[in-house]
C-alpha cells in the first residue's frame, strides 16, 4: 500500500508523525506538503498533488491536513474522482470508507492530537467499501453528480 500525504504548514508536524506511524506499519508514504512548520505554505497545492497523486493510481490513498482539515479537504473535493472526507474519530473514517468508498482522508492538526489521528488513519486504512447495495448506489449518484457538474 502506498499513500499520499500532504499539508500547509500547520498540518507538518501531524503528517511528519503520521507518516512515522505508517512507516512502522510498513506503508510506504510520499510527502506531497509544506517542507516545515515555520514558514507558511498554503495547503491548495499539497490537497491537488495528493488529489493527483490518488487519481493518477501513484497512491492508493491520500491523508490531507490543515489547522482544521477544512480547507485543504475542500481544495481535495475540487477533483472529479477524489471523495474526501475529513474525520475527527474512527467512527467516521470507518464509515468513510464502508458507505462513501472515500479515497483521501481530511484530519485537522489544531482539533485532533496525535494518538488519535493514529486511530483515525488505521481505521480508515483498514475498513474495506461495502461494495453493491445501497452504498454502492449513493456513490454511483455521487459519480453521477460529478459526472454533471465538473465540466
């Protein structure tokens, strides 16, 4: 498994740490964000190339991070094919990826700590899509919506 990861300058210290994480797990990772926590890096550019790097299949999954996963899971949202979901517990990443098959997962460094983010990750990483039924139907009308308004 490979994943993606990406942050502005506030999310650097959580990716840093979730990317050890990962790395003990044997996952291997690419850092697509802010180069360090001083200077300020917009998260726009990191939320695209992780956006990239999952719709190009150079990652299975992409992990954004801002101050409060909002923005940059917004930007990773402006891609035809990327269904990001930003989570703050376990419950949601399972859910994420159970019922909307999301492909980035969107966590905030200044609302979550580090352990938790850590439960977050393994979650979503470790929760399969709950292919056919009405899941699968609810992502094909997102595919759908995609389909008819990203021109």
């Amino acid at each position: 498994m490979k994943i993606a990861l990406g942050s502005d300058h506030a999310g650097y210290q959580l990716k840093r740490q979730v990317m050890d994480h990962l790395h003990k797990q044997g996952i291997e990772c690419e850092d697509f964000g802010a180069p360090n926590a001083v200077d300020a890096a917009s998260y726009v550019p990191a939320a695209v190339a992780v956006s990239r790097a999952v719709l190009e299949k150079r990652a299975d999954y992409g992990i954004v991070i801002c101050g409060t996963g909002l923005g940059i899971s917004i930007t990773a949202n402006k891609h035809k094919g990327i269904r990001a979901a930003l989570c703050t517990n376990e419950y949601m990443a399972r859910m994420a990826r159970q019922h909307n098959n999301a492909n980035v997962l969107g966590m905030g460094a200044r609302v979550i700590g580090s352990a938790l983010a850590f439960s977050i990750v393994d979650a979503f990483l470790s929760e399969p899509f709950e292919m056919g039924g009405r899941h699968q139907v609810r992502v094909d009308e997102i595919i759908a919506t995609e389909e008819a308004n990203f021109k």
